[in-house]
C-alpha cells in the first residue's frame, strides 16, 4: 500500500487505516481509494478487528478527489473508470467506522467522513463540500448524506457557495459526535473504538446495519428491518454470554460468534 498506512491492532479489536498523501491534503486519486477500499475489505474479514478508525493527518483528513487527476478526464472517462464503485465497496464495511477528522474534509474528504458511521474532529476540521468552485458538484454521497445530517437549507447553502462549516458549526448541526482539541481527536476516535469494541460484534454489525437502513427506507420497512436484525442477534452465542453475564452479574466475554 502505497498511500494508506494500515495499523491493525492499534488498540485491542481496534484497527487504524490512516490516509497518507499528505502533500497533496490526502487528496483521493484513484489508487488511494482502492487502497482503502482493499484495506476496508480485509479488515472487515478479520475477526480481531471490531471497529475501524479512518484518519488523516493534523493538516487534513483528505481534500476530496485529486483535481489533478481528474481535470482532462471528459464524462466518458470518468464513466470507464467507475471510481464509485470503490465507494460502493466501502459503504458494504459491516464493522463500526469512525471518521477521526482534523483539517480539510472537503469534497471526496467530507464525503468519506460521512460514509463512515461516526465523526470525531478536532477544533481545527473544517467542513465543505466546495466542488462547486471548480466547476462540478459532490458526486460521491455530499448530495444525499449532507442534506440528511445537517438539513436541507444548510446543505444547500455549503453545496452552492463551496463554504467550510467549523468543526464547532458542525457539531451544532449534528454533522460530528465530538470536537476535541487537536492533539486529542485520535484518542478520542480510539476510545470511541475501544468502547465499540468491548460489545457483542454480531449485534454491533446488526445494528449498524438497522440503524442504516433507515436512510433508505420508509418507518414500516426500517422496523420490519430491525424486528429481523433483532431476531437474528438470538442466533449468536454473544447474545447468550451477554445476558447470561447481565444476569451473573460479570463482564460479559464476546468472541464474535
Ligand atoms: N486535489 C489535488 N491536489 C490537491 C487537492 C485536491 N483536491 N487539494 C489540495 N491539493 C494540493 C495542492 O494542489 C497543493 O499541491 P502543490 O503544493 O503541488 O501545489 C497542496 O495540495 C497543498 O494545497 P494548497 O497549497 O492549496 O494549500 P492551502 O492551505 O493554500 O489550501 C485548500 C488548502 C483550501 C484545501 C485548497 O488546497 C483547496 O481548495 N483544495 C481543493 C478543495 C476542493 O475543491 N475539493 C473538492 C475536489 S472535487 C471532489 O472532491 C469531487 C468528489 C466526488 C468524487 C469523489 C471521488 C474520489
């Protein structure tokens, strides 16, 4: 892997993918989404990893997509290509994804911050979906999951002047789960991880699963989906360890089965 650093076991269960163009601003070229998407796919398979940080650097989490990469391609190109389906792939990761943001998330950079399930950023994050500046607009999700995080007027507002949103702005609008100082925002994306991590894997992913769901579906399907979910984590022994333990009174030992 040329531009990702992969850390599996920074923490226990935790693992670490780190973005590392770093003088470009992590900028998305193809092959660094690939890499991820690769990186993303594997952790997902292995079963001493429970959660997974996504990270940059102080400077920028990513920039968005690489201009320079992009800038001659005509529609055609940009069709053959199919970089979204990386994207695509990404968005499949079963296990809990953590965005531990500083700097720049613009454009592809906010978008992936998005993807992930959760937001920790640093007082420095800024927020923007600026494609429009250089003739475009977001095509990876900014379109979709800002308008569904922060509301229709402030999306649009970000979407048609390319403005930043301060980390401080973005947890008002309920884009982040935490700011924390600089030199904090990785341990705390850590910590976040680690708590994740200490429960029932089936039921996280199960729940990741539910809670995503209702995105993308109306109330009646969204309940149907959890009522399912919610049977199925019954069919793990974790589900039998857990209560037992609840009612034990002892910490409950999840093996991820
Ligand atoms: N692509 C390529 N290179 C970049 C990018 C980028 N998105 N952003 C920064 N860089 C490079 C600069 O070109 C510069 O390189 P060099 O030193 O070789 O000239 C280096 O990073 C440092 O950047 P700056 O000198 O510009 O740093 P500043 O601190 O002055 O400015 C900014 C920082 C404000 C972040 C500025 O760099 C900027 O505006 N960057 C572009 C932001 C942007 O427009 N992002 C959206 C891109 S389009 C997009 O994301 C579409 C998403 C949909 C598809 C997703 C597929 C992956």
């Amino acid at each position: 892997m040329e531009y990702i650093l992969v850390t599996e076991q920074h923490e226990p269960f935790v693992a670490l993918v780190q973005l590392n163009r770093p003088k470009d601003l992590n900028a998305l070229n193809l092959q660094l989404m690939q890499e991820l998407s690769e990186a993303l796919h594997q952790l997902d398979k292995n079963e001493r990893v429970r959660a997974i940080i996504i990270t940059g650097n102080e400077q920028a989490f990513a920039a968005g997509a690489d201009i320079k990469q992009m800038a001659d391609r005509s529609a055609v190109d940009m069709l053959r290509i199919d970089q979204f389906s990386t994207w695509d792939q990404i968005r499949k990761t079963k296990k809990p994804l953590i965005a531990a943001v500083s700097g720049f998330a613009l454009g592809g950079g906010c978008e992936l911050a998005m993807t992930c399930d959760m937001i920790i950023a640093s007082e420095t994050a800024k927020f923007g979906q600026p494609e429009i500046k250089i003739g475009v607009m977001p095509g990876a999700g900014g379109t979709q999951r800002l308008t569904k995080a922060i509301g229709k007027a402030k999306a649009m507002e970000l979407v048609l002047t390319g403005r930043f949103l301060s980390a401080e702005e973005a947890m008002g609008y309920g884009l982040v789960n935490k700011v924390v100082p600089v030199e904090m925002y990785l341990r705390e994306a850590v910590q976040l991880g680690r708590e994740i991590a200490q429960m029932a894997p089936i039921a996280a992913q199960l729940a990741k699963e539910a809670v995503n769901r209702s995105f993308e579906t109306h109330l009646d399907e969204g309940l149907h989906f959890e009522r399912k979910n919610f049977y199925l984590a019954f069919a793990s022994e974790d589900q039998k360890e857990g209560m037992k333990a609840f009612i034990e009174k002892r910490k409950a030992d999840y093996k991820g089965r």
